[in-house]
C-alpha cells in the first residue's frame, strides 16, 4: 500500500523548501519568488522507524525495508486560481491521483520572503480550500449537466448525491465534512472530488519558535507546527547528528516524523511489521484492517490462502529476544481470519497457495 501525499498552498509559503526537507535533500527548485515550481516534484521518503533496527539486530538480517509515502509538490495556488489567474489551476489535477492533501500554510514572519496573496493562516487556508470547491463544483455540474436527460440516471442515489454534494460545495463546505451516510461515501469515491480527500494543515513557522511547538496557537484545525527551513538544514546533517541535535533542542521527533505521524493518523493507518533472516520489514494498513487484510498488503495470494497469523507484540518481541525467546514464553499467538490488526503487531502469516 503506497501512500501519496500532495503538498498544497498560496505561492512562496515554503511547500518546495518542506518537500525537499521530506525527502532530505534538494530536489525541487525552492526560491524566493512566486510560482517558482510550475511542474510537480514527485518524492519517495521512508519512514522513520527505530523498531526496525531494533528487529534487525534480533533477527540477525542486515536487510532493513521501512514503509514508505510519496509526496507530491504542486505549483503555489492563488485566489482566482480557477478564472486563470497565476498558473490557473489545471494542476490540480496532480492532486487527484493522491491519497491526502497537505495544506502549507505560511506562519513564520521573516519579511524578506515574498508574500505573494498571503494574509494569514486562516485566510490563505480558506483561499486555496475556496479554489478546490471550485474545481469540484466543475466536475459535478459537469455530471449534472451531461446526465440531466438521462431518466434513468435521474433516479439513482448517485444523482441525488451529486445535488446534494452541489449545494454543500456552494455553501463552501469541503465534501469530507459533509454529514454523508455509508453508502453515500461509498458513491462518493465515484466523483473523484479533491475536497473529498483527508486533509492536514503544515503551518510553516519561524526558525526561533522551531522548538516551541508546545505554545504554538492557531485558529486552524488538524494543524502541526513545523519549521520547513530549519527541516531542511536538519535533512543536510547525518542520522546521529540529527538525533543529538534534536535532543537539545528538546525535540522528541523530527518534522518529517511528525508530519508523517500526522498523515497516518488523518488516514486512519497503522503499521506492523516481519521479522526474519531474509529482512526486517515494516508494513502500511488500515486501522481497523483484518489479519487476512494485513496478509493481503504482502501478497494477495497470502489474503486468499490465509490461514491464520503468528502474532508477537513488538514489547513482547524485543523483552524475549526474538520468535524462540517469546514462543517459549508463551507469548506467541496464533490469530485467524477475523483478529483484528494492533500497531506493532510483529507477524508470520501462515497461508495455503
Ligand atoms: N524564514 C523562512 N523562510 C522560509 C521558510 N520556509 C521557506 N522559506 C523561504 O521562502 C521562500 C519560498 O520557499 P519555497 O519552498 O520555494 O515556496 P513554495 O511554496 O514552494 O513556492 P512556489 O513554488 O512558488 O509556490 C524561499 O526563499 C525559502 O527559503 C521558513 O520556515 N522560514
Ligand atoms: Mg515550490
């Protein structure tokens, strides 16, 4: 299951200089003027994960394999985006392949950056979120308005879900915050909308309140503080200088681990994790995913000849020293089809092919 992430925001609010942070080096242009990415810049970043040199040190496997998401750094959007002012807003359809947006919003005050429409934090968000109601009020009209003729269309839930979704877009309401039922978010996935995808606010704050995330204040929601240009500086040093760095400041855990953090949780995603001699290996499901779900993001043909799973927490795992050490222990269980998954669950699947 990979995991893609769009990196969305005003021009110059610093999406290029966090994608770069992201992904630990300089790959997309990030200067001070407006518009400076046009094309997006596409990164694959691992996510960080102690357990697993943990796991590997026990397992005695030299082959480490953590989780990974793909961000996606879009051109700066502006208001009016959709009438064709700045870049227009034709790459917006970037975003539609991703499964979550980051909002960037502008935070840090040095005025020698550009302010290109930004005004604050509130405000910008509120911008860019008006630009991608747009964007989806296209698509719908476009299906209202080619199916208007269409008796039978007329009568399906999908029809009256398309009406629905227009009026609450018209009121400037994003689609996921729309009181839907089940069945009408399953039908929901049919229109591909952009405000329909879980979102999470980046503010981009200053250099000096990098380690201050505990007074950070906004008026925003489902927001996470994050100094972009510092990240960046951190990206350039080695794993162990990073570490020691942060622990000075006082920093339990990099942006990069935060924001990734954040984007499992807004996701509903949780990970767990293989261990043996061939690698040590961390694995991206679903919350509330099943064994045989579990089994399936390795192979499908694990999920279809599931049989049961070998189950050892990650505590148990590490306190016995391993598979030997906990099955002796009797800590080592035995799950079928319908065991729901724990984060950090360390797993051997049994299966039939
Ligand atoms: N002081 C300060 N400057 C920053 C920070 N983040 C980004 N900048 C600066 O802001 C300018 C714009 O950064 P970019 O990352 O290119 O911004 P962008 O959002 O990708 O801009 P566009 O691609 O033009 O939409 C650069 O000069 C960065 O160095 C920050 O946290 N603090
Ligand atoms: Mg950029």
């Amino acid at each position: 299951m990979k995991l893609s992430i769009a990196i969305v925001g005003l021009p110059n609010v610093g999406k290029s200089t966090l994608f770069n942070a992201l992904l630990g080096r300089q790959v997309a242009d990030a200067s001070n003027y407006p518009f400076c990415t046009i094309d997006p810049n596409v990164g694959v970043v691992e996510v960080p994960d102690d357990k697993l040199q943990v796991l590997a040190d026990i397992v005695k496997t030299t082959k480490i394999v953590p989780a990974i998401v793909e961000f996606v750094d879009i051109a700066g959007l502006v208001k009016g985006a959709s009438t064709g002012e700045g870049l227009g807003n034709k790459f917006l359809t970037n975003i539609r392949d991703c499964d979550a947006i980051c909002h960037v919003v502008r935070h840090f005050s040095d005025p020698s950056v550009v302010k290109e429409g930004s005004v604050d934090p509130q405000g910008d968000f509120e911008v860019i979120c008006a630009e991608l109601i747009i964007k989806d009020l296209e698509s719908i009209d476009k299906y209202l308005d080619s199916n208007k003729n269409n008796a039978a269309e007329l009568k399906t839930k999908k029809f009256a879900l398309a009406k629905n979704l227009k009026s609450g877009l018209e009121q400037g309401k994003l689609a996921i915050n729309l009181d839907l039922s089940d069945d009408e978010k399953l039908i929901l996935k049919e229109f591909f909308l952009l405000t329909a995808k879980p979102y999470f606010i980046v503010a981009n704050v200053d250099e000096s309140t990098y380690a201050d995330t505990q007074n950070f204040k906004t008026s925003l929601e489902n927001v996470i503080p994050v100094c972009a240009k510092t990240e960046f500086e951190l990206s350039e040093l080695s794993l162990d200088d990073r570490k020691n760095y942060l622990k000075e400041l006082g920093m339990e855990k990099s942006g990069l681990e935060r924001v990734i953090q954040k984007a499992y949780e807004t996701l509903g995603l949780q990970s767990f994790y293989t261990a043996g001699v061939k690698e040590a290996r961390a694995w991206t499901i679903k919350k509330d995913a099943t064994a045989p779900e579990a089994a399936g993001a390795i192979h499908t043909d694990f999920q279809h000849g599931f049989i049961m799973a070998e189950i050892v927490s990650y505590a148990d795992f590490v306190a016995n020293n391993g598979w030997e050490g906990a099955k002796v222990k009797g800590l080592l269980r035995h799950e079928g089809k319908t065991y729901q998954m724990h984060p950090d669950d360390i797993v051997e699947f049994r299966f039939n092919v």
